[in-house]
C-alpha cells in the first residue's frame, strides 16, 4: 500500500501560483511513476502531468504546458507541482496518484495508477 496526502491547495486571483504537494507512504517511493490530475464540477478526471519513478521523464496536458511544472524528491518521498499563471479554468480538485506498471516512462490514463491522494482544492478567482 502506498498512502499519498496533498497539500498547497487554496485560492488564489488569476494570473497568481500555487505550489502543490503530495506526500508518499508506505511502500518504496522511487518505484512507483507518479501523476496530477484533476477535476472540476461536473467533468470527468483529466490527467495534468506525469513523471517517471526517477524523475527523468515528465509530460503535461497541453492545458498547463508552459504553466506547471511537475518535480520529485525520491528522498522526502514527495512530488510537486508548481502551478504559475493560473487561470478561472483551472479551478478543480486536484490529486496525486502512484502507478507501478512503467519503470521508465509514466500514464496518462488514470486507470493505469494504483493510488490516490484525498485531493486538494485549487480555486482560481477572475
């Protein structure tokens, strides 16, 4: 098992930051693929950014590229993700989650992660 808590969520005017946190537990972290999704009222879960179990590898929506950026700390057992020039419409939940299918490379699909954090809530006011 591996337990995964969010934190850094909150309001925030457009055009502000945000950096999210999620802690890991449980199992050895550096094995495990990590991603952020998210989801807001009334729309389905979407894949935010990925990154590979040593941090090599990362990939974003096309929605955030330029604007978030995902990072891990296979020592403090924590991946973040640093949110810059948020808009209206990334107000959502947002949630890490742990996959161990790929060793190089992560998921997009969040069928594909094992794991999952409560969430934290990200609102960006206009």
């Amino acid at each position: 098992q591996v337990q995964l808590v969010e934190s850094g969520g909150g309001l925030v005017q457009a055009g502000g930051s945000l950096r999210l946190s999620c802690a890991a537990s449980g199992r050895t972290f550096s094995n495990y693929a990590m991603g952020w999704f998210r989801q807001a009222p009334g729309k389905e879960r979407e894949f935010v950014a990925g990154i590979s179990r040593s941090g090599g590898v990362t990939g974003y929506a096309h929605f955030v590229k330029g604007r978030f950026t995902i990072s891990r700390d296979n020592v403090k057992n924590t991946v973040y993700l640093e949110m810059n020039t948020l808009e209206p419409e990334d107000t959502a939940v947002y949630y890490c989650a742990a996959e161990g299918k790929h060793s190089q490379i992560y998921s997009v699909a969040s069928a594909e992660y094992d794991y999952w954090g409560q969430g934290t809530q990200v609102t960006v006011s206009s």
